[in-house]
C-alpha cells in the first residue's frame, strides 16, 4: 500500500473593499446678486446614501462661459455640509458646481449646477436743483438753473453724468454734470397774461439710480 505525505497548496485571493456611492446637493442663495456688493450663498451636502459624511474634501468651483475662474476647498461639517459664500465682480451669468474626488471607501460625486446672475451696481442718488438769482423773477429775462446730483453718501457724483432738463414736463435737453456734480441749463420764461404764472423745472438724474429734482419760477 503506497504511503502519501502531506502537502498543502495555496491561491492568492484578492479582496476588495465595496467604495460606497455617495451623493452631493448644491443650493444657492440669492441666485441674483448684484457685483462686488453682494454674495451668494452656496449650501453643499454630502451623503452616502441618508448618511452625513463628515470630515470630507470637497471643492467648489465657479466658472464663466465653461471656463474655470475660482476654486476653494472646504471641510464638511458634521451634518455633512458646508457653506461657501461667492462674490462676483462683473455683470453676467455663472454656474457653480462642487465636487468630491472620494476615498478608499467612498466613492467621488459631483453636484448639480447652480447658476447666478449678477446684475450691475447701481448707486443711488440725490439731485437738487437751484435758481441762480433770488425772487422776485422776470419774464423774458434768461436765468441760470443748476442741478447738483450726489450718491448715497453725498458726494457729488463725477463728471459726465448727464442730467435731463424738463419745464413742465417738457424736456428742455440734457446736460453732463462737471467736477463739482453740478449741470446748469440756461431758461427765460414768458407770461402773456397780467397774474403770476408759475412753472415747475424738473431736473433728473438717470445714470445711475434716477432722482429728480424741482424748483418753482414765477413770471
């Protein structure tokens, strides 16, 4: 009867550990900003399946016509979100989108894309508006109108601001404000009848937030 010796015989098996789907969510908030004053608000989530990943990289990039123009990492907090504030600083429209580049048990994902306008800055003014003589006025007699037009801190706003020029409602043209934020329109007025007749001079400002100024002359 033979006599057999004991023998052993090995494989290598490969185990691999399960990477674990995972989610992100994106919200904003304002989707309407103005530029450089004000900030949109971007809400991230991740989540493998219902749960919070906490303690995890991820990146939120915002981009302008497809082309990448601002990224930040960020540190998921233990509800497995994280807040990034975004501010622009030109008029137009972006997209904005968060990744997660995974790990040995999680696998990456990418949120959905959000999208910000940011609209133009628009200063808010004051426009008053003067007589160069005092009363009583004269008919047929030319007197200066001037119209100084300040932003909401009250300085006067540049040179080259045009401001518009009505008597009455109707126009009487338009004149660029000069270094001091001051335009001047030259008027005289005509009265055929024997009472005081009373005309109203608009001036308004329109380059920026529109203002309007007024003043009262009596022929």
């Amino acid at each position: 009867m033979p006599t057999y010796t004991a023998s052993t015989a090995s494989l290598p098996v490969s185990i691999s550990a399960v990477i674990k789907a995972t989610t992100m969510t994106l919200s904003l908030n304002p989707t309407t900003v103005v530029e450089e004053d004000e900030s949109t608000v971007a809400t991230i989530t991740l989540k493998e399946g219902a749960n919070p990943l906490a303690s995890k990289t991820i990146t939120v990039r915002a981009y302008s016509g497809g082309t990448q123009i601002g990224m930040k990492n960020y540190i998921t907090d233990a509800f497995g979100a994280v807040t990034a504030y975004l501010t622009f600083w030109s008029v137009g429209t972006y997209t904005v989108r968060a990744d997660y580049a995974g790990d040995a048990t999680y696998g990456s994902s990418l949120s959905p894309v959000g999208t910000v306008t940011v609209t133009e800055w628009v200063v808010s003014t004051t426009t008053t508006l003067t007589i160069g003589s005092v009363a009583p006025y004269y008919e047929d007699t030319p007197y200066v109108f001037t119209a100084t037009v300040k932003d909401q801190d009250l300085n006067t706003v540049p040179a080259g601001v045009p401001v518009g020029f009505a008597v009455d409602g109707v126009s009487k043209g338009s004149v660029n404000t000069d270094i001091r934020g001051q335009a001047s329109i030259t008027l005289q007025f005509s009265n055929p009848g024997l009472s005081p007749l009373a005309f109203t001079i608009t001036a308004t400002s329109s380059a920026f937030q529109t203002s309007e100024g007024t003043a009262v002359y009596l022929a």
